[in-house]
C-alpha cells in the first residue's frame, strides 16, 4: 500500500505542533526551576527520563502479551498497582 503524502505530511504537522507545546513534564521542571532553583529542576528531569526509560524497557518485551498470556503474572501486577495506589493516598 503506498504512502499518501498527505497523511505524511499531517503526521509531519502534528508531530512538529506537539513537540514544541509544552506538556505537563515541561511545566514540571519549569515550575520546580523557579520555586526550587536549578539543582531540583535537574533531578526532575532525571526522575521524567528515568520513568520514560523504565516504560521504554516494559513496552520492549511485549510486557502486554505476556500478561494476557499468564493470568497469574497479571493478577501480581494488577494487586502490586492496587497496594501502590494505596501507599500513594
């Protein structure tokens, strides 16, 4: 099926557009930044980067398909979500 160039070149837009609107990481930093000062900014953005990374590495292995395939791997997951929501409140 051939590529339409319209569809890459609203991809291309949309892409562009949201790269340069802040989101609520950005304002996170920027906000830590001038309440906090420069060294908290730093290490807000290495906790961003770290859970980036850290969904990067779940999403490799199909982490998905591996819960659909074991129902007790995602009754685990499913109950550690649960007690961390809850030491969250």
């Amino acid at each position: 099926m051939p590529v339409r160039w319209e569809t890459w070149s609203a991809f291309l837009i949309t892409e562009t557009v949201l790269c340069l609107t802040p989101g609520p990481a950005v304002l996170l930093v920027l906000s830590r930044a001038l309440s906090r000062g420069a060294l908290a900014s730093i290490w807000s953005s290495l906790g961003i980067l770290s859970g980036n990374a850290f969904t990067s590495f779940c999403r490799r292995p199909s982490l998905g398909a591996i819960l659909l395939a074991s129902y007790d791997l995602f009754a685990a997951v499913r109950w550690i979500g649960a007690a961390y929501l809850v030491w969250l409140g």
